[in-house]
C-alpha cells in the first residue's frame, strides 16, 4: 500500500494507462503545459510529449466531439473537463452522440472514450459551478458513470475506464483532490466497474453515499457510533452498472436505510435507490428509506447559505434517528 | 502506403519555454492610441476628472477586495479587472446610460461603472444580505438591472448571446438602445459566439460583441488557444470591426462612441476588439508560471490610470491638489465599503428559497 493523495491516484492510473496504450492520449483544458487546473496531469506532458498530451481552447462541445471521433477512429481519449458544470456545453457529444454512434449504426462503430473532471459543488462558487450531474447523466442509455470518494477507488476504476470500450464519465472532487488514502501498489491494479464496496460494516442501519457524500456519511457514522448506533456505509462508487445486489444484501441486513446524495431531490441517485429497494426488499423494512440530498435549489454564494445547502452529518444523522425511530 | 513517424506529431501550439533569448514577450500587441485631446473628443474637463475619480475607484476597490480575500473574509473565485479599467470607463462614458450591458465573471469593474456602489458590491463580494446580489451571487455575479448591467457571467461564452437576446428585445419594441456583451479572447473559442454573430448579422441586431483580449486565457496565450488575429472573425459574417488600444481610456472612449452611435443608427451589430492587459493572475490561486515578470512590467509602465493622471496634470485639467483629495476620498470610501461590509448581516437561511420563483410561495421538491 502507498499513500496516495486522490489526484495523483488519478495521474497514475492515466500514466500507467498511456505506458500501457498508445493510442491513449488526454486532452482538455490547461492539462498540459499548466500541468492541468487541479494538478491532475501534471508531469504527463514531459513523459508522453505533445502529441498525446493536448491543450484544448475552451471549446467544450468542440473537443468533445473531437474526443468522439477520436475513439471512433480507433485511439482511446480521456477527456478531461474542468468540471462538469462546463461539460454541458458538451452534452450533446455526450448524450447524443458518444451514447449512440454503436447503436444507430447497428454496432459498427465502438466509442471508447473517458469524460473526466470534478463534479458538483466545490464550495461558494456560485449556482453555475456547483451541480452534481451523475444522476443525470446516468438516465441515458449507453453510459456507464463513475463518481468515486476515495484515491483508492479513483486509481483501479480510472484504470477500468480507461480500458473499458464504451463510453465512460469518471467525476471527481475538486474538494477531494487533496484527500490521502492508501493505494493498492499491486501491479496493474483494477476495480472492476459497476462493484460497489462496503466501507464501514454495521447492523444497525445502511447509508448509501457515494463522491463527496461518502465523507459526510462517514462523519455522520462515527458521531452515531458514539451513541452506539453502528452505520454500514455502503459506496456504489459506480452509478451506473449499480451494485444493486450489495445494497439489498445490506439492507435485508440492517432492514433500514438512508441514502446520501449530493444531487437536487427530483429523479435523482436516492430516488432510484429508494425504489429499488422498495422493490427488492420490501418485507424487509423496517421503516421507509430516507434520503439526504441537496434542496430543490440553485447554489447560493453566501457561505451561511451554502452551508445551509451543502447536505451535513448532522442532516444525514436526523435521517438515521429517523429510520431507527430514535426521535 | 508506409505509416509515418508519428513521434514528433503536435496538436496544440507550444508556449512556455519557446521564447526566443532576451525578448519580452507580449501578450497582446495595442494599437495605436489615438491622438485626439479630450475637447476634440468632446470630453470636458468634469469628465476627464469622473473619468479618474472611476478608474481609481474600480483600482483602489479590487485591491482591498484582494486583501479582504487573503484574509479570509470570503471565499470563492476571485477575478480581478486591474489593468482592464478603461474599457469599462471608456465604453460606459461612451454609451447612453440606458444602453444594455453584460459581461463575464470578471465583472467588478463593470459593476461599479453602472452604479453598484462600492458598499453593495464590497458586501456581495462577502456574501452578506446587503450585497448588489443579495449575497446569493457572489464575486462572479455582480449586477444591477436597473442600470441596464445585467450582470457578470460563470460560464465562458454564456452571456454572449444573452447580450444579444437584449438586443433583440430592443430592436423588438423600438426601444433606440443598443446592447453590449463583453468576454474575454478564451471565450471566442466557444461556439455560442459565433452562433450569435451569424444571427445578430442576419437579423440586424443593435449589438456589440467585446472581446477584451487580454493576451490570455486562464494560462494559456492568445496564440495557443486561438488562430488568426481575433477581429478577423467579423470578416466571415460580414460584420463590422475595430481594435482598441485597451490601455487608453481616451482611446476606448473615441471608438465606441463611434460605434455606438453607428449601431444605434443602422441597428446592425459590430464585433470590436480591445486589446488589454491584467495585471493579477487569472483567480487568486495562480502562480502565473506562464508569462515573465518582465512581460507584466511592460504593461504596467503604460498603466492607463497613470496615462489619464499624466495627462491631467500636463494638460493643467487639475493639479496635485486634485488627486490627493480624490484619492484619500476614494480610499475612504471603499474602506468604508470593507466596514460596511464586514458589519453587514448574511442572509437569512429561508432566503436561500427567495427568487427561484416569482411567485411568492412556489414548489420546492423535497
Ligand atoms: C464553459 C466554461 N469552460 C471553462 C471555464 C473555466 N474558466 C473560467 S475563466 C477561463 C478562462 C477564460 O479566459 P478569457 O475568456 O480570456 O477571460 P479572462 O479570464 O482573461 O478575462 C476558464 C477556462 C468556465 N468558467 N466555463
Ligand atoms: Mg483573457
């Protein structure tokens, strides 16, 4: 094990990745010779060169679709976006084309390609710089859809990714950049796409929290573990293929269960969630799921505000006294 | 047919490392200023002197919000304009107040041209009820509708049609305004650009594109992210250009009036570019490895605030006496902006809910 921070686990994945596969090469905004916005790439540039490590203008939809006929060209592209608040711009190459080329053309053409970049809020950065887009983007067809919480996790799946045919959205964390956590040095390290993980066992009652809430959960069990409420934490890591089969072996364990979502209420992670397992374990409830997620609102820039919007411990822990009926 | 060697293949321009020895690189190239003294400009002296007394003001204000930054008063992204100012002076001594205007994140200065005061935006910038946006917008999103500034703008390229939509709504009800939308040379790489220029040329639209190219984009030059001169754009959709020297209020100030009132008359729009410098990294955590010192001083020696002070004084507009009581005025002021703001209450937590809706109890999902 090394202990890595989560944006160099991210780096060595591509790096190992781009010594592995030539025809894998990155581009994207300020990833070169910035050595990328958050330090994701840095150091790629030196080792792999010009050709296969790309500045891009800011020119989302563009090099998206660039991207697109890339990988249906035969190479292997990680686009990274600086975030996917800016991805939007790109979303038709993503949802109407990356998703679909295969299909409409009846299989003839494969598109094997990495969107990447940090995801939802990154603190006061305002309403257009903090929206959670991986249950949006897991409602279509044709994708398969990545938000890890911690470096370990980031390395083996970016690697996934990388190698997997179709197209792939791996997000990320601004705010998690930093994090440190050990990292399997096992050579070629993998994590297959669509295995969730149980982070904290516990009987008393699941959480479900993937990306940036895996945190807040976390911190929200060890204060219940306090009062002797023991959490299991279960972390899909993958959106889409979802662990289904983890979650309700869970939840027929602990029979309760919340889960943490950092995208707005409506048709969102939790929802699907709630009604699977409605669906899957109903008999074994023992009180309706609850769910925690961002307010049906913009992001405010106030920070009282803000942190008023971010979801917290305390709101994920009233929702555990909730399904346990400790209020 | 044999494969080439493909090694040595590069996509994007190279930068950093490539100067040749001992010259200074530029990250923008000015024109020519223009020669004209204020009479013949049509200035008076009354305005060269507001015209300082706001280039200050935008200065003196972005510096103390700089230092309100590093000491942890805000969070957030912090975009400075200095270096930037005269062409929001320029350009609003140019326009009819009433005239429309919008513009990217780095939008303080244009805020304070059109009205905020530096109390409102201080306190937005904080985050504070009282701020120009009520707190919710922040930095990147200062505004004041009533003056026609309809705000700063987060997403590169996003307001650019916006700034037309304005236009249109004034060719729409024959309102005789013209609109102007400002963006950085990063944001000429977007699509929406040009998308809007084919349109506002097709459907004569009574706008202004600005690009203020300030040689870069985040850390990238002008000539790694984008080809050909940027006021070459035009050309394709037939649309009207100019460059302006950016560091030269005067300058600023000659050109778009003239295309102001050549907008307003023909209701056909015009793509300017006005070349410029920033002073200050992109945000507040940029270690500007991309451009030399050297580079920065260059612009800094032609600063435009010192330029209109100079001629001030050689001209015998005012003397020291002026700018002494100006500034030590101004610097008050914005202190009293820093105070105000610091004592200032934050929003109420219920106010997170106002202004999603017009309606007074609208449908939150929960
Ligand atoms: C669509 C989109 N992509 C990327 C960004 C991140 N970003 C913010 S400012 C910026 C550089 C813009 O440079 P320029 O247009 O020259 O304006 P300047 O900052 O120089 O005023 C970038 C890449 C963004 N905000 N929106
Ligand atoms: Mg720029």
């Amino acid at each position: 094990m090394a202990e890595l921070q989560f944006r160099e686990a991210i780096k060595h994945a591509i790096d190992e990745e781009m010594g592995r596969d030539e025809r894998v090469f990155v581009m994207g905004e300020e990833v070169a010779e910035y050595n990328g916005a958050y330090k994701v790439t840095e150091g790629l540039l030196d080792k792999y060169g010009f050709k296969r490590v790309i500045d891009t203008p800011i020119s989302e939809l563009g090099f998206a679709g660039i991207g697109v006929g890339a990988a249906m060209g035969g190479l292997r592209p990680i686009v990274e976006f600086m975030t996917f608040n800016f991805a939007v711009l790109a979303a038709d190459q993503i949802i109407n084309h990356a998703t679909k080329v295969k299909y409409m053309t009846g299989g003839q053409a494969d598109c094997p390609i990495v969107f990447r970049g940090p995801n939802a809020s990154a603190g006061q950065l305002g309403a257009t710089h903090s929206v959670a887009y991986d249950s949006m983007y897991a409602q279509f067809p044709g994708l398969k859809v990545i938000y890890v919480s911690e470096p370990d996790d980031a390395k083996g799946l970016m690697k996934s990714a990388i190698r997997d045919d179709n197209p792939v959205l791996f997000m990320e964390s601004e705010q998690m950049y930093g994090l440190k956590g050990e990292v399997s040095d096992e050579e070629d390290y993998i994590i297959p796409i669509g295995k969730g993980k149980i982070k904290r066992e516990g009987s008393d009652v699941t959480i479900v929290a993937h990306g940036k809430m895996y945190h807040v959960a976390v911190q929200a069990a060890n204060q219940l573990a306090k009062d002797g409420v023991e959490v299991e934490i279960i972390d899909p890591r993958t959106v889409k293929p979802l662990d289904l089969p983890l979650i309700i072996e869970s939840v027929k364990k602990t029979n309760r269960c919340v889960v943490v979502d950092e995208a707005h209420p409506f048709a969102g992670f939790a929802s699907e969630i709630g009604f699977l397992i409605q669906r899957e374990a109903f008999d074994y409830l023992d009180a309706p799921v609850q769910r925690v997620t961002l307010p049906d609102v913009n992001a405010p820039f106030s920070k009282k505000l803000f942190d008023a919007w971010f979801p917290s411990p305390k709101q994920v822990i009233d929702a555990v006294n909730q399904v346990t009926y400790r209020t | 047919m044999a494969k080439k060697k493909t090694d040595d293949i590069v996509f994007a321009p190279r930068g950093i490392g490539e100067e040749s020895d001992g010259v200074v690189q530029k990250g923008v190239d000015l024109p020519p200023a223009t020669k004209k003294k204020h009479k013949a400009l049509g200035l008076s002296e009354d305005d060269l002197k507001a015209m300082y007394e706001q280039m200050y003001l935008q200065r003196r204000f972005e510096e103390r919000s700089m230092q309100q930054y590093q000491k942890g008063k805000f969070g957030g992204f912090l975009h400075l304009y200095i270096g930037q100012e005269a062409i929001s002076t320029g350009t609003v001594f140019a326009f009819d107040d009433k005239d429309d205007i919008i513009t990217g994140y780095r939008d303080h200065g244009w805020g304070l041209c059109r009205g905020i005061t530096p109390k409102e935006g201080m306190a937005e910038l904080f985050g504070k009820a009282t701020g120009c946006s009520k707190g919710k917008g922040g930095s990147m999103h200062f505004a004041k509708a009533e003056n026609h500034f309809w705000g700063g703008y987060g997403i590169v390229g996003g307001h650019i049609p916006i700034g037309a939509g304005l236009a249109f709504a004034n060719k729409y009800n024959g309102t005789g305004k013209i609109s102007a939308t400002f963006f950085g040379d990063g944001a000429v790489d977007q699509g929406a650009l040009h998308e809007t220029m084919n349109m506002a040329q097709l459907w004569k639209l009574p706008v202004i594109f600005v690009v203020e190219n300030n040689g870069y984009s985040m850390g990238t030059a002008a000539k790694r992210h984008t080809v050909a001169e940027i006021v070459d754009r035009a050309k394709g959709y037939e649309m009207k250009s100019a460059v302006i020297n950016g560091m030269d209020v005067f300058s600023v100030y000659e050109k778009m009036k003239e295309i102001a009132d050549d907008v307003r008359e023909n209701s056909k729009p015009y793509f300017v570019e006005i070349r410029t410098y920033r002073y200050r990294g992109h945000s507040m955590s940029d270690p500007q490895k991309y451009r030399t010192k050297e580079e920065l001083e260059e612009y800094q020696k032609i600063d435009p605030i010192l330029k209109l002070k100079d001629y001030i004084l050689s001209n015998k507009v005012a003397d020291e006496a002026f700018f002494t009581e100006v500034e030590d005025r101004i610097e008050q002021e914005v202190l009293d902006a820093v105070e105000f703001a610091d004592e200032s209450p934050f929003p109420e937590v219920e106010d997170m809910y106002d202004d999603m809706f017009v309606e007074d109890n609208p449908y939150f999902h929960v």
